[in-house]
C-alpha cells in the first residue's frame, strides 16, 4: 500500500467550513468536503465513500490542495475552442449537406462523416477531423442516420397512410 497521505492545513477548521457554507458551485463544494473529512482523520477510502467519488480524484484534489490550498480546488478556466469554419462557411456546408453528394459531383449517395471531411477539405482547403465534424454535426443538431432503403415489393398507398398516422 503506499505511504498515508499527508494534508496540509492552509487555514484553521472553522474556515473551511464557512467556504464550505458559502461555496455555490457544487463540485468545488465536494472537493472542500473531502479536504474537511481529512481534516477530521478520515482515510483517502472513508472521503471518498462519504463523497461519493474514487479515492483517486480524492487523492488528486489534496495533491492540489496541499499545492495552491482554496484555489487548487476551484475549477481551471479553458480556451475556448473556435470553428475553422466561417459563419458563411458553415451556412454553405449546410447547405450543400442538404442536397445529395452526387449532386455535388461524388460517386457516394449518403453524407457520412469522414465524406463531409473531404467535401470542407477540397471546398476550402480546410483540414478538421472527424470528431471536429461530428460536434460541429451535433452543434446544428443533426442526426447521422442513414436511410433504409425500401422493399421493392411495398405497398405505396400503406406506406403513405403510415406516414401520416
């Protein structure tokens, strides 16, 4: 097993437990939460049990507090990430997406991910990934279904009342 962890008290019981009191985010609250049960005497296992987390997130958020005390505990602020895509672009991706590829001149009949790559990459020399297109897929709120193609022996009236029921 290794050897017990070891927390540093930044500042006196009563304190945490008024940051403890007075913090709004709820993850951060969890965070002070584990810190006061090892103020207390808890293990690493009886935090995280109380917490309801691992003992290794237990472990990584005293490593920061002992670190930078209140303020390892708060979260980290991110870049945030910007579409290599215009507005403009994307309204023209849209649009063409909308329309069958082979009216866009390809050999395929169903736009899948890694095709809308290469239509963005020969359109405007633009190289994303696939998880790139994906979320950008989801930021419009499109769904990546496929069309099932119909039985050659289908009714065409029943099909027509199902739809419309």
């Amino acid at each position: 097993m290794g050897k017990p962890l070891f927390i540093i008290k930044h500042i006196p019981f009563h304190e945490l437990e008024q940051y403890y009191k007075q913090e709004k985010n709820a993850r951060v609250k969890t965070k002070i939460l584990a810190v006061i049960q090892l103020y207390l005497g808890k293990s690493t296992f009886e935090t995280a049990f109380h917490v309801h987390s691992s003992p290794q997130s237990v472990r990584k958020w005293i490593h920061q507090w002992n670190k930078d005390g209140m303020k390892g505990l708060q979260p980290i602020k991110r870049a945030k990430v910007y579409s290599l895509l215009s507005e403009e672009q994307e309204k023209q991706i849209k649009k063409d997406i909308k329309q069958s590829p082979r009216k866009q001149g390809y050999s395929f009949s169903n736009w899948h991910l890694k095709d809308i790559k290469g239509h963005i990459k020969k359109k405007y020399d633009i190289d994303m990934s696939i998880s790139g297109v994906w979320r950008m897929m989801k930021r419009w709120d499109y769904t990546l279904l496929v069309p099932r193609p119909m039985p050659a022996k289908a009714d065409e009236k029943k099909k027509i009342n199902f739809d419309t029921k």
